[in-house]
C-alpha cells in the first residue's frame, strides 16, 4: 500500500495541473463552443471522424474517409499524423463529445506536461518545490494558448515528456523492457506531431553530456532504434508521397537565423530574461553540483533543450512560437534547479531567489492579464438550423469561422449524413496550396447564383470578423443571396466582434453531391485514398 502512495501522489497533483490551466481558461473566457482557431475545426472533425467509423462498425476505411469528407471538409488527418486521434478515437466513439466538451478536454490536457517538473520534483526528494514549480508552467502564454485552442502542441510536449523520462530511466538501469518503452514513447512523438521527431535528437546530446559512450554499445539502444524507425517511417513515406508539393519550405542558413531569433522571442515572452538567466544557473548544475541526482536532472533537460532548438532551427516549418511546447517543462526545470542553488547562497540568497523568480513570473502573468475573451459566433446554433432540414450549404469565412461551423454540424448530423458543407473559397475562387495567388472565378452575382444552383445549394452563411468580409468573392456572395428566393438571418457574433448571416432557399433543392468531388481540395483526399488503396 505505501507503494502505491507516490503514484497516487503524482496522479492527483497532475490532475492539479489540469483544472489550473482549465481554471484559468475559463476565467479569462477562453472556452468556446465555436472552435474558431483555423487549425481547431480540423482535429476536432478527424477525432470524431474516427469515432464515428468505430460506431459504424469498421467499414472500409477509405470509401467512409471519401464520404465523410463530402460531407464535413475539414477532415485532414492525411495533414496531421494520427497517433492522438488514435488514441481520441474511443473516447469519440463511446461518448461523442460535442465541440465544447473537446475544448474543455483541451484545457485539461495542456497542464499535463508539467508531469515532467513533477518528476524531476520527486528524483531531486523536493516534492513541493516540483509542484510549485509545475503550476508556474500550468501559467506560462504558450500552455495557456494550448488550453484556449484545441491543437496537437500540448500533446505533444506531454508524449515528449514521458519519452524523455522512459529515456532517462533506460540510460540508467538498462534492460529490454525499459529501452523497447522509451521506442514506443519515442514512435508516437512524430506520429502526434511531426516536430516530435526531435526526440531522435536527445539521446546523443544526452549521451554527450553525460560521457555515458558505453551506451552505443549495447544492443538494446540499436534495437530501440530499428523499433522507432519501423513505427514511424511507413506513414511518413505516404505522407511525403501524398504531399510533396506542399513541402516546398527552403531550409538554409537565413531560415536557421530566423528560426532562432523567433524562439528566443517565445522563450523570452514566457520567461524573461530571469528565467533564461535561472536557466543558465541551473545548467551550472552540470559542472558543480550539489547532488547527482540535480546534475543528471540538469543535463536531461539541457539535453531536451538543446534537441528542440536544433530540430526547430534546422527543420524549415512554420516559424510560430507554440512548436517550442516541448522544450518549456524542461526550461522551467533548469530555472528551478537555479532558483535551488541561488537560494543556496550566504547571506541573501533566500531573498535574491524570491525576487528573480518574481521577475520570471512577470511576463507570463502579464500575458495571462491581456488574453481577449475567446470569439464565439454561435456555430452550434447554426449548425442545429441547418441540420434539421438537410441539404448542401456554402459556408464563407476565413478558415477558423469555416472550421468552426463544420465541426459544429459534423457533430449535430450524429452521423445521419443529411447535411453537406462546402467551403465558399473552393468554389468561388481559387489559390495555390501556399495562397500566394488568388484568383476570382465568379465576377457578379448571377455567376455566383449559378454557381449555388449547379451544386444545388440549400444555402450559404457568410461569417465577417470585426465587420470584414472574409475574401474578395463574399461580397458576391452576400449579393448572389439577397434575392427573394433565400430568406436570411442576421446576428453578431454571441462573443466578440462580427456578424453572422445564415441565408436559406425558401424551396427545397436536390444538392447535386456528385460535383463535390471536382472541388480541387477533394481531388488531393482522393490522391491520398488512391495511394494506400
């Protein structure tokens, strides 16, 4: 029984850490039933996607994928790796939670990865130090924005935790078992988000820091290695050979230099200069150490640190401060192991520790009091009106107002298939994949008109953030549908700044589904679905 009190210990403080970031969110009106954010409507929709598949009985997986995407378009697991809505896919399947369910899920989860300050809590016998430690992190603006926005980086900082811990616990007391979980945890990093294979990254600067070359000897490490390898190469081929032409980033010295200025920018926006100058003590731990276990802990988190800079400055991605989610539990480990040893310090070292961790609290805090409430347009109140009649409907927004109203319909459908979505922007315009180049291919009303009578639309909504439209081609749309034969309904947003226009044919039409597949965005889910057949 006195066994089992650590684990206990440790499951009630993370779900602590839970209800913190959840609390937060909440209070400062970051939950919303309107996934507004433009990645948010697509996981929500490829978790219940799969939750739906699961409901229907396993059918063939690719003609239900065909299918669900002519009806809600936001399916695009194709785009992310599918190992969290794997792991979703029975929860979706069991309970089908609606959007604001998700969402709160969603801020539950992004204060788990302060699990690893927890940890290193526990291995340097500072239990509460840990703690405290870990709800610094539960407050920091890029856990916070996890918590408001339903995205795969809080996630993935939690799966790269628990690798690095199932790494460290391998390196140290060896074994089959410990090598072959730490290349399980380590396969599931990129197949939950593809700048998790900077895992691959930490045990060789580990093994560097540490001097522990003995370990490339061992055949487990190469073992665990074929293992990762084997996990996750085949579903990377697909997705190389589905989307090459969406990889066309140009990596090089420039985007390197960029890469960095911009992490340093979110390091400082969630530390300060305080908390990167604790970091920098506590790496000290290295070299002059008042424990083992503190210098092994430190150079962990060094080590994690160190993978995630490297990976993020020499992969060319996107250049957004949320993908340096892994690297933060660590960062704050190496800042507490600081704080540990200034307050070490004789005569004043209490005092000078309680001031500089104030001033590495101060720009999270001032984050946490400038966060705007949370847009919410009313998504599933319109989702509930279109789907108790059916039919087709063209949906204008910019894609966090598109993504938004299609999870909210894919949920109130409760998989009756009577309502198809179609973005406006596939329809009445057209853009490269990078949107470089836009094109109208509608010049007045009538064209538009038409366009809503060969697919057979029932309707259309027209989404305006802060009073502007969307695209060049929504003002058509507006036009195409203020017309007699459509009735609308006008109404601001239920939270923030925009309206909503949701005009409806006042004789029923037959949606001609057929033309749905020429839509150049099905085209590629059908290159995908003709490459794993």
């Amino acid at each position: 029984m006195a066994a089992l009190r650590p684990l206990s210990r440790q499951i009630a403080n993370t779900i602590l850490l839970g209800l913190v970031t959840l609390a937060i969110t909440a209070a400062t009106q970051g939950l919303s039933p309107s996934l507004i954010e433009p990645d948010e409507g697509g996981h929500y929709v490829n978790a219940l996607f799969l939750g739906d598949w699961i409901r229907a009985g396993f059918p063939s997986p690719m003609a239900w994928a065909r299918d669900y995407y002519a009806h809600f378009p936001r399916l695009s697991i194709g785009h992310w790796p599918p190992a969290w809505y794997m792991v979703e896919a029975p929860f979706f399947a069991l309970f089908r939670p609606t959007p604001y369910t998700a969402a709160i899920i969603s801020a539950l989860l992004a204060g788990l990865p302060g699990v690893a300050v927890l940890w290193a809590g526990e291995r340097i016998g500072k239990r509460g130090w840990g703690l405290l430690l870990a709800i610094t992190y539960a407050l920091l603006p890029v856990t916070l924005e996890g918590a408001r926005y339903i995205l795969l980086d809080q996630p993935l900082a939690l799966v790269v935790a628990l690798a690095v811990i199932a790494w460290q616990r391998a390196a140290e007391k060896g074994g089959w078992a410990r090598f072959i979980t730490f290349a399980l945890l380590a396969a599931a990093c990129p197949l939950v988000k593809g700048n998790g294979a900077l895992i691959a990254l930490v045990p060789p600067i580990h093994i560097a820091l540490t001097g522990r070359s003995n370990l490339l000897r061992r055949p487990e490490l190469w073992a665990a290695a074929g293992v990762t390898l084997a996990l996750v190469a085949p579903w990377y081929w697909l997705s190389f050979k589905i989307s090459a032409e969406g990889f066309n980033y140009a990596p090089g010295l420039a985007y390197a230099g960029l890469a960095l200025i911009e992490n340093a920018r979110t390091i400082l926006a969630n530390v300060g200069l305080a908390g990167v100058a604790l970091a920098g003590v506590g790496a000290a731990s290295l070299f002059r150490p008042r424990s083992e276990p503190e210098r092994d802990t430190a150079r962990l988190s060094l080590a994690v640190i160190l993978a995630t800079l490297i990976f993020q400055s020499a992969v060319p991605a996107s250049l957004v401060g949320r993908y340096l989610s892994p690297l933060l539990p660590w960062l704050v480990i190496l800042a507490g192991l600081g704080l540990l040893r200034i307050a070490r310090w004789r005569p004043a070292g209490s005092a000078a520790a309680a001031v500089i961790g104030g001033l590495a609290l101060l720009p999270g805090l001032q984050a946490v009091a400038a966060l705007n409430p949370k847009p919410e347009i009313g998504a599933p109140a319109l989702a509930e009106a279109i789907t108790a009649k059916g039919g087709l409907y063209l949906v204008d927004g910019r894609s966090g107002g598109e993504g938004a109203l299609i999870a909210a319909a894919a949920h109130a459908d409760n998989g009756r298939r009577r309502v198809w979505i179609a973005r406006a922007s596939q329809w009445l315009s057209q853009s490269d994949f990078m949107g470089r180049g836009y094109r109208l291919t509608v010049s007045n009303p009538a064209e538009t008109r038409a366009v809503l009578d060969r697919l057979g639309a029932a309707g259309a909504v027209s989404i305006a953030v802060n009073g502007h439209l969307a695209y060049p081609h929504s003002r058509l749309l507006l036009e195409a549908i203020g017309v007699p034969s459509f009735e609308g309904i006008r109404q601001p947003f239920r939270l923030g700044s925009g309206k909503v226009i949701l005009a409806r044919r006042r004789t029923w039409v037959m949606p001609n589904v057929s033309l749905l597949a020429s839509d150049p965005i099905s085209a590629k889910a059908g290159k995908m679905a003709r490459a794993l057949e």
